[in-house]
C-alpha cells in the first residue's frame, strides 16, 4: 500500500530517471512533423500500478455487470472479442504526471462500446454510481452520468496485439479524457449502486472526479546523454530551431499552444501541426528563432477549448498538474 507522499516521490522520481527516454520514444529520428505524437510502443508505453501485475487466466477470466441493474451480465474473453470492435487512438496520462514528465503515451486501442453492454445490463433507475474493480484488488467509482457516456469502451488489443499483462491483460476501461486512475487495468467487475463512493486512490486524498487538466511537453529537441547532461540539463541547438512538444487536456480538447523564451514577456503562437482529436495529444511546433546565441528557457502556454490557459505553476494538490512546461536551451550558434 502506498501513501499519497509516497505516490508522488515514486511518480517524480520515474519522471527524473525517465525523462530522456520518454522523449526518446518519439523523437529519436531527424526531426520532422510526421516523427511526433504517434503511438508510443507497448514496451515503452508508461506503467503505474498501486499493487503487483496479477496472473490472469483468460479462459476462467470473467467480466460483470451486476448491482443495480435489471439483468446482470457475465462475459468471457472469448465473447468480448466476438462482439463488434471499434478502433481509437487515445492518450492515457497519469494524474501525477508533471509539466513534461514521462507519465504520458498514446496508443492505438481496439475493443468494445461500453454502452451497448449496460444497454443489455438495464441500469435501475436507482443507481447513482459505479463500483469498478480490477483483478489486482484496485478499485474506483464514477457517477452513472459519466460511465455511460458513449466514448467509453472496453479494449482488449492495444497497438495491434493483445494487452501486454502489465497492461490490463485481458481487458481494461477507458474514460476519455479522466486521468489513468479512473481507468483501471484488469477489470472484472462492475457494480451499481445508489450512492457515492470513493476509490482506492481517491481516499487517500487524490481528486474523485480526476478530469484530466491542460498539460504539455516537448518532444525536440531533447538533452544529450554523458556526463555534461548531470550538471547542464539544456538541450545544445543551432538557431532558429523547430521546438516540437504535446499538449493535452481534458474532453474540451487544446485550441491554441503559445511559447515564450523571455520569461513570459513575450508569447507567439505554435503552429498545431496535429489536432485532431480532443483525446489525443496535440502535437505543436515553434520556430525557435532568437536574436544572438546564448542560453534560453522556452515556456510553454496550452490553451484548452473552453478558453482555459497553464498557468506559470501548479503545485501537486492531489487532482493533477497544469503548470507551463519549461525547457532549458542553448544556442550555440545563429545560421
């Protein structure tokens, strides 16, 4: 069991050591538009657990539906890969994910609609919230508004192939646009029932509703490796440059993304080079073209679609992070 201290030392730490590859699953090639924002490998596809990945038998693997509903259901693995598939890209970000940390990848998920299967299941009218619980004993709830919403789905293939076991084998859920807490891996079971309850996570002081906030990163440039990386953390360029990074937010999308490499004197507009779709990251570039050599931090500014900007910082609170993404540069030289 982890405290929610311990929680966000883990999830920086994981940040720190990580942060390099994380960029490295997307940007080690030539930098160009079509390099960015793709689906981030499963071997490299971020991973939090409050617990140990459970061994699952597929074949005696059940999922219900069951609680406050008029015909409880109960389905085998074999069943959910025979009803019709829907494909979606998506983007699952942890809610201790930080201002470009590494708690962040995108994938391409095949599986279920979710609201046809509590279509059959006849929630009762009585119900108000949900129970879902997964097979390594993690459990989370939601309001009957939000779990029947029609974007969310049950995935059992991810980036092609079935769900790696540190990956919800055999099946998971998605709620497009919670953070990953809400979303819990291996599920089995869900339960409704006629009044609040909390999660795992949520009493322990972590948000109940965890509506993914705005965020963003970099991809490019990125910091070299070797020793001079321990005490420089700037990313070495010749000017100008193009700066890519992401940015996400919750069902209300990215409308805008801004840099500023004056401390926020100054902002010009980064040009959306892929938006489309509010549950995907949005990938941006800024031409970076300062006046003389030297060292630079770039900020970056996010603007959700109901007009919601990063503000300069956002301390770790409980309900995800928003501050602007910084990043160091030096400019060797002007081309």
């Amino acid at each position: 069991m982890l405290s929610r201290r311990k929680f966000i030392s883990l999830a920086s730490a994981a940040v720190i050591v990580a942060g390099i590859r994380g960029v490295d699953r997307i940007a080690h090639a030539a930098a160009s538009d079509a390099k960015f924002g793709g689906p981030t490998s499963n071997s490299k596809f971020y991973i939090t657990t409050y617990s140990r990945t459970p061994r699952v038998d597929a074949e005696s693997w059940r999922f219900a539906i069951r609680g406050l509903v008029k015909n409880p259901l109960e389905l085998s693995y074999a069943q959910i890969r025979a009803m019709p598939q829907i494909n979606e890209e998506l983007t699952l970000e942890c809610i201790g994910n930080p201002p470009d940390g590494s708690l962040i990848s995108n994938a391409i998920w095949q599986g279920v609609q979710l609201s046809p299967l509590l279509d059959r299941a006849r929630i009762d009218r009585r119900a108000e919230w949900v129970m879902m619980r997964g097979a390594d004993g993690y459990f989370t709830s939601l309001p009957v508004d939000e779990i029947t919403r029609r974007e969310n789905f049950l995935p059992w293939r991810m980036n092609g192939v079935a769900l790696p076991p540190n990956h919800g084998f055999p099946l998971r859920i998605f709620i497009p646009g919670k953070y990953g807490m809400k979303q819990p891996k291996w599920i089995t079971a869900m339960e409704f029932i006629d009044h609040p309850a909390k999660g795992y996570w949520e009493m322990r002081g972590w948000s109940n509703s965890a509506w993914r906030k705005i965020n963003s990163g970099f991809f490019s440039p990125h910091v070299e490796g070797g020793m001079r990386s321990l005490f420089d953390r700037s990313a070495r360029v010749t000017a100008p440059a193009d700066i890519y990074g992401w940015a996400l937010a919750g069902p209300s999308g990215i409308k805008r993304v801004d840099a500023s490499y004056d401390d926020g004197k100054s902002w010009h507009a980064a040009t959306l080079i892929d938006n489309r779709s509010r549950y995907v990251w949005t990938v941006w570039k800024y031409r970076f073209a300062p006046p003389e050599p030297g060292k630079y931090v770039i900020r970056i500014r996010a603007t959700d679609g109901n007009g919601v900007a990063q503000p300069p910082t956002d301390p770790q609170t409980g309900s995800g992070m928003s501050g602007q993404a910084r990043m160091s540069i030096e400019v060797m030289s002007i081309a």
